[in-house]
C-alpha cells in the first residue's frame, strides 16, 4: 500500500511572512486530524539563515506534535547536528523521546550551506569531521554514564526511555559509508540503488548488519489533491513555485527528488516534481503503484487555509479509505482465484 505523509517547514515566502503565526496554529490543528485519519507520519525539518522563516527548531515543532498526537510517527528530516550543541541536542531528544512516547525518529543531516554555518560560527571546512564526532557523543551521552568531553566529564540524564532510532542522511557514497561505519540507518535522498549496495557492503565490512536504507520511491515529490486541479493551480501555483524557486536558490550541483528548477508554474505543472490530482486519480496511481508515497505539504510556500485543507481532506477522507478498500479487494480476489 502507498505510504501517505504529511510534512511541514513553515517556509512563507512574501506575503506569507506575515501569516506564519497562523501556519503554525494551523499544523497543531492538522497533525490530531491527520493521525484520526490514519495518515502514516508526520515529517518536519531543520534549516537557518532562511529569509522565507524556513523552521530552525524541529525538535520544539516534534514536542508540539507530540503534545497533540498519540500514536502517528514523527520524523525529523533533516536535524543538523553540526549547528547546535550535542550535548544539549542530547538532552532535548532524550526529553523528546519521554514525552512523545518514543514515536519521533532522526535523520542526521551534514547540510549545505555555507551560510548556515557562518551564522552559528562552525567550521565548514571540518564538518564531516565534526558530524561523526557529534554523533559520537549523541550516542555516548544516551548510556547515562559520565565520559570525557572537550577535557570535561559530563553525564547526561535523563536517559531516552527507547534508543532514538537515528538515521544519516545525504546522497554521496561518503555518506553512505558514513552511515555504516557509525552504525545508523541510512536515507539517501536520490533513489540510486548503488548507494545501498554500498551501505550494506561497508555494514557487513564493519562486522555488522545493515539498518534499514530509505531510498526515496520515485514518483511526485509533494502531492496535493483537489477536484478542480486547473482551479488549484490557477489560484494557488504560485504558492509552489515560491517554495520551489526558493529552495532551488539554494542549490548548485545538489541532485534531489524535491528539487524543482521551473521558471513558471505552467512549467512546474508539466515538471511532475509537485502534484495535483484529482480524488480518482490519486486513488488510481496509488493502486497502480505509480505514487507509492503520497507527501502532502499542506502549508507549502504559506499556502493559505481552505486550499491546504482541502487537500487533506481529500486524501485523508476520500483517497486514503479508497486505497485500503481497493487493496483489500484485490487481495480477497487472488485468495478466491488460489488453488
């Protein structure tokens, strides 16, 4: 069955600025209807130095989703441990992992810009370095036990009540060997089966078992629903190319699935990157496979109210409920049809 997911940033290029208050009134009041509703997770994630307000502090937005959820997975993609202190990172997921019950994960990103370093006065040229060596003392800070940091003994307590399930996040085969050389789980964020290959060779070279590799599965990156889409894009397309063109700003050589270069939202139309579906259609590319995750993003590029919960409203009332029916139907017709 295709997995549905529901992500947040908060970015509010322009105008949107101005509304951000209420984007975030309005993910608190999406993500207990999300999970009412069966969606699958709930990702957020971390970037700085955005003049759009692109959201700093995943770990306080997860705590607030985790004050108004109670079962649905919460991911944090990416969390740049390199911007923070790691002991206090430490300290804040293992409170995190108390209060959400153990339902929030964290894919560790190294990042990629230069300005995000500058504003908090790290080493871009050392990173790789400083990562492992933050990841190091995540890991050695979660045993409870006192140990030696810069020349300080420390101890960090409480303790995580599960061992945070930790992901390493990045596209190149050093972040592949990256991942397996310090024993985490690995998300690339390009779909190449070469990078996986690589993770679970550098696992089994370490003398251990590969984790789990979430290879992005092709298709949409970001996908709304409507039963109008020329309505959605004519009134609301600006919105995703503001967030789109944003964040290809950003990049240079960056390969990613999310990436989108459209100049003109009749371009990003024709690009795929972000969707716009109707219900039936959804409902038949999920079941054919050919969206295998359907990522709503319901505040991007400060997307006003009534289209944001339109769409989720359709996936999770309309689309959702199809899926598992067809599903179920198609697995009660192969056991009729078995010998």
């Amino acid at each position: 069955m295709s997995a549905f997911v529901t992500r947040y940033d908060f970015r509010a290029p322009g105008e949107a600025l101005g509304r951000q208050h209420e984007m975030f009134a309005r993910c608190l009041d999406q993500v207990g209807y999300l999970e009412e509703h069966g969606q699958d997770a709930i990702v957020l994630s971390e970037h700085h130095a955005s003049d759009d307000g692109y959201l700093p502090s995943p770990l306080i937005a997860a705590a607030a989703v985790a004050a108004r959820t109670s079962t649905i997975s919460i991911s944090v993609a990416a969390l740049l441990a390199n911007l923070s202190d790691p002991l206090r990172i430490a300290e804040d997921i293992a409170v995190l992992d108390h209060l959400s019950g153990s339902r929030v994960t964290y894919t560790i990103g190294l990042g990629y810009r230069r300005e995000e370093y500058a504003m908090f006065g790290r080493a871009w040229e050392t990173r790789g370095a400083d990562i492992e060596k933050a990841i190091a003392v995540l890991q050695q800070a979660w045993t409870g036990e006192e140990f030696e940091h810069e020349g300080r003994t420390v101890r960090v307590l409480p303790t995580p009540n599960q061992p945070p399930v930790l992901f390493y996040g990045g596209g190149s085969k050093a972040a592949a060997r990256r991942a397996a050389r310090l024993g985490l789980h690995f998300q690339p964020q390009v779909a190449d089966p070469a990078l996986k290959d690589l993770y679970d060779a550098e696992c089994r070279a370490a003398g251990r078992e590969p984790g789990f590799v979430l290879l992005p599965p092709g298709g949409p990156a970001t996908v709304f629903c409507s039963e109008d889409p020329d309505r959605f894009w004519a009134e609301n397309g600006q919105y995703l190319l503001a967030e789109a063109r944003g964040y290809n700003a950003w990049h240079n050589d960056f390969t990613s699935l999310v990436r989108d270069s459209s100049d003109s939202v009749a371009e990003m139309r024709a690009a795929g990157v972000y969707v716009v579906e109707t219900p039936e259609d959804l409902v038949a590319k999920c079941l054919a496979r050919e969206i295998r995750v359907v990522s709503s993003h319901p505040l991007c590029g400060g997307l006003p109210e009534e289209p944001s919960w339109e769409s989720l409203r359709l996936v999770c009332e309309t689309v959702l409920p199809a899926v598992k029916e067809g599903i179920a139907a198609a697995r009660a017709a192969k056991a009729a049809a078995a010998p």
